[in-house]
C-alpha cells in the first residue's frame, strides 16, 4: 500500500511515521500520538485529489494537519488504515490584489506569512494568534480560529470569500470567489470553515484583508468586578464608534503567574482582582495626547496605564501574550458565556469550584470583549498534579453546567477535536445533532474524512 502510494505521488511527498519530524505526530498538548500508514505533503490541490480518490479505492481514512499547533487533538490520525496530511508544503502566496482587499493564499501559509505578504501593501489579515508564525491557515479556517481581534473583525468565517478545497470523494471544488457578495446558491465555503476538516479537505482561500492600523493606543486598567469590566467595554465602544481593536481581561491570579514565570513588573499601583488590556485604533490624523485625557476621564478608573509607541504597547501586552505558556499542568476550559451573564456565572461557578475541591486556583483569562473565557483549572498547592487531572471530567462537568445555564458555549474557539467530541454528543440540540449528522452522510458517506471525530 505505502509503495503504491509512492508511486503515485513521489517519494518527496510520501513518508513512513518514523520518517518524519516527530512533532508532526504529537498533538500540542502532548495528549494524543499519530499512527498513520503514511503522512503526506502534498504541493497541490491536483496532489490531494489523486491522494483522495487512492484513499477512496484502497478504503483508506484521511486526516488533515496544518501547522499542528491546535489544542483540542483535532488533527491525530489514529491508526494504520489512515493517512496524515500535512499541508506545511501548500505555502504559496497564489495572487494579491490590494483594490480588492483580498489574498488568495494556499492552506499551509503562515499567518505570518499571509500578513508579511499584505503588510506590503498597507493591509493585513486581522485574525489576531499568538502562534502567527506557526500556525497555517488550513487548520485556521477548519477551526474556525477567534483569537484577540474577533471583537472587531469577527471569527475566521467573517474573513473569508471562498475556498478551494478537494471533496471526500476526491471532487476538486473551486470557489475563490474575490466579492462579499455572493448570494449563488449555497455558501459552500462555510462546510468547510469550522468542521475540522470532516466535510472536506482545504486547498487554498480568498481572504478579506483590512488596513494596518497606523495609530493605535493600549491601555491597562486594574479593575473590581467583572461589572465594571463590561460597562467599561460598553463605554469605550461607544465613545470610540466601535474602534476597540481587543478587550482582554485577566484574573489577578493569571497575571500573578506570569510576573512570578518572567520576572517582569505590572504597571499598575494596586493589585486589583482584575485587569483589563484593551487596544484602540484612531484616525491617523489623531494624536494620541490630544485624546489621552478625555479617555482617562471616560475610563472612570482608579488604576490606569497607557502606552502610545508601539514599544511600550509591546510591554504592556507582554504578560497577555505570556499568559498561555506559564500555567504548568492544567484543567483547561475554553467557553464563551454573554457578557450579560458573566458576573452571575462566575460567581456560581466559583463558589461550586471551591466547595468540589477546596484550594482549586482558577486561572482566568482571555477576550472579555466577545465573552470567551479561557476558565483554566490549576491543583490546590501541594497537590500532585497527576492526582488533580483525574479529576478533570467532573470539574469540566461542573463548568460546562454553569456555562450551558448561562446560555453559553462550551467550546469557543479551539474546536471540539478528539476532546470534545463526546461533550458535543452530550450538550448539543438534539435538532442541531441530528442536522450535523445528515449532512455528515450526505457529504462523506464513509466517514473517510478525520473519522476520529
């Protein structure tokens, strides 16, 4: 099998696991290991239909990976009838067209790359990561990634005009489309944007791009209550016509980890329960000290820092952008609750935390603008944390509870993957289900596409 498939697409697309980088193999969290017949880089859409229609004689599963930098084990080929395929190798940049806003880029392209490319022509593509120049764009739009500027510009599925991509049956479909208007039939670019790569593989995307901000301030401010962080948000938004680029909040306790992991220190004077990160974008024709007391006084804040050179602006969102990678072994939650029912689901989710397992450090964090809460759970000190994660189905019990009872979603941006996958089962309408499930048959009838989800 593995030296048919050779023959078909040559020995420089087709390796054996062993072969290969490891890394490929291993999810990010290192939770789940890839062992697949063969793991396969493609260099184009035309490579991906032979790969498909041989998947399809053979009786053979595929599973797609882009830059592998996921967090839900979305992208692990879990058995010997299976082949990865690695998109790393579809990097080019296909065409630009600045009147149009709009790149067409292949699925393995860098977010820093699509963004370098742009960047050239005073525009970028807003979706805000912090693994831009690891994480590509085929995993981007299978996920569906958020990221720090979806308070401004969306999720990915408000990003893009169209994809090509190649069908389960190994049909090759074209549908770069360079308008936002497109009302043609179905939007066909939507099943595969957010569905891990179970209706369809991703070749290539048209992308909306927007201007590079040219003027722009951040500001921290230390804060009570999730309360005043809301109305706080809803002020700026509207005292700004909506130019609130991210809205970022994290817990005292996150911050505490990072000041503690990089030994750096926080602009502020007190040591506040919270602390809010926000970026705002001005007209170019606006200086940022003209401006810098009316938005203090509109803040309305005992505890405030701004900075207004892109290297302080830097500085200041260091902790923010440090946050995820000093937490150590962890119960992670990614959730997204209506900023209307943060404050009541907080406290409740606290208070059932605290009486589950006395001592449980929650470590909250992330984009308070749109709702998503990154609600990680660290061990009481002391501790093991062997011990602590064998506890990890109840407390996601516990908060997944509270977050459906707030009228929220149990997963907000990191996808469902191998993780999540039976909590899909568990929580989702049983209309939605069943909508899922025939159009899963509809369009991969043997559930040839990532099949472990």
């Amino acid at each position: 099998m593995f030296q048919k498939l050779t023959s078909l697409l040559g020995s420089h697309k087709v390796f054996e696991p062993q072969a290969v980088d490891q890394a490929w193999l291993q999810d990010q969290r290192g939770r789940f290991t890839s062992t697949p017949l063969a793991v396969v880089f493609p260099h184009s859409q035309d490579d991906v239909v032979r790969l498909v229609r041989f998947c399809c004689d053979q009786n053979l599963s595929v599973v797609p990976q882009g830059g592998n930098t996921g967090l839900v084990g979305g992208a692990v080929a879990g058995g010997d009838r299976q082949i990865l395929v690695n998109f790393s190798q579809m990097n080019r940049i296909r065409a630009l067209y600045p009147q149009d806003r709009v790149v067409v880029a292949e699925a393995g392209c860098t977010l820093l790359q699509i963004n370098d490319a742009a960047g050239a022509h005073g525009l970028r593509f807003p979706l805000g990561l912090s693994v831009a120049d690891r994480c590509r764009l085929g995993g981007n739009i299978a996920t569906n990634a958020g990221g720090i500027n979806v308070l401004r510009h969306g999720m990915t599925r408000h990003l893009i005009y169209g994809v090509e991509g190649v069908l389960a049956d190994g049909t090759p479909l074209h549908h770069l489309v360079r308008v936002p208007k497109n009302n043609v039939g179905f939007d066909v670019a939507q099943l595969f944007i957010g569905t891990e790569g179970t209706l369809g593989l991703i070749t290539a995307a048209s992308l909306k791009l927007v201007s590079l901000p040219q003027n722009t301030l951040s500001v921290m401010v230390g804060c009570q209550d999730l309360v005043f962080a809301t109305s706080l948000l809803h002020r700026l938004l509207g005292e700004t016509a909506d130019n609130v680029e991210s809205f970022e909040i994290m817990s005292r306790e996150a911050l505490d980890l990072v000041v503690q992991h990089r030994g750096i220190a926080v602009p502020l004077k007190t040591k506040a329960p919270w602390v809010i990160l926000t970026q705002i974008i001005l007209p170019h024709f606006v200086n940022p000290q003209q401006v810098l007391p009316a938005l203090t006084e509109s803040l309305k804040a005992d505890d405030v820092a701004v900075a207004m050179t892109q290297e302080d602006q830097e500085t200041l969102w260091y902790p923010r952008r440090e946050l995820p990678w000093v937490q150590g072994p962890s119960i992670k939650n990614d959730v997204a609750v209506p900023l209307s029912e943060l404050p009541s689901f907080l406290e409740t989710t606290q208070t059932l935390l605290a009486r589950a397992v006395p001592g449980i450090r929650p470590i909250i964090f992330g984009h308070l603008g749109d709702g998503n809460l990154h609600y990680n759970l660290l061990p009481p000190l002391g501790q093991a944390p062997e011990t602590f994660l064998d506890q990890a189905p109840q407390l996601h019990d516990l908060v997944y509870t509270q977050v459906m009872r707030h009228h929220g979603s149990i997963s907000a941006e990191h996808g469902l993957g191998r993780i999540k996958k039976n909590l899909y089962q568990q929580y989702a309408d049983s209309g939605v289900l069943s909508a899922t499930q025939r159009i899963k048959q509809i369009m991969d009838p043997h559930h040839r596409l990532n099949p472990e989800l």
